[in-house]
C-alpha cells in the first residue's frame, strides 16, 4: 500500500516541481513583456514570450491530485 501511495504522491508533485521551474525560467520575459508592451527593444525578435494557460491548469491539477492521494490516505 504505501509503495502505491507513493507513486501516486510522487509523480504529481515532481510534475508540479518541473512547471515551477519552467515558471522561473520564464518569469524575467514573461514580466518584461507585461510591463513594456509597447516598447521597441532590438535585442529582442518580435514575437512575444507568454505563459502557457496549459501548463498553469496543469500545474493546479497535479496540486489537486497530489492534496486529494494525501487526504485518502
């Protein structure tokens, strides 16, 4: 049972650890973009750099999956 437990509590939160790093990775141009819309910046192409919606709902679900393995537990 606990070795059951574990996979389910461990392979949600490492998912959720990969997106937190994906949100430090990304944060600076996320935060650049946000605050300077209408700046001109030559280092930079001219796409813009957004958060992925996807991967926030997923980083909530695999919150939720690992808070509800803890409380059946």
């Amino acid at each position: 049972r606990i070795g059951l437990y574990s996979i389910l509590y461990t392979v949600p939160a490492t998912f959720v650890i990969g997106i937190y790093f994906y949100e430090l990775r990304y944060r600076a141009a996320w935060e650049e973009n946000s605050l300077c819309n209408d700046c001109l910046n030559l280092s930079h192409s001219s796409s813009i750099i957004q958060p992925n919606f996807t991967i926030y709902m997923a980083k909530y679900f695999f919150l939720l999956i690992v808070g509800i393995t803890t409380g059946l537990w």
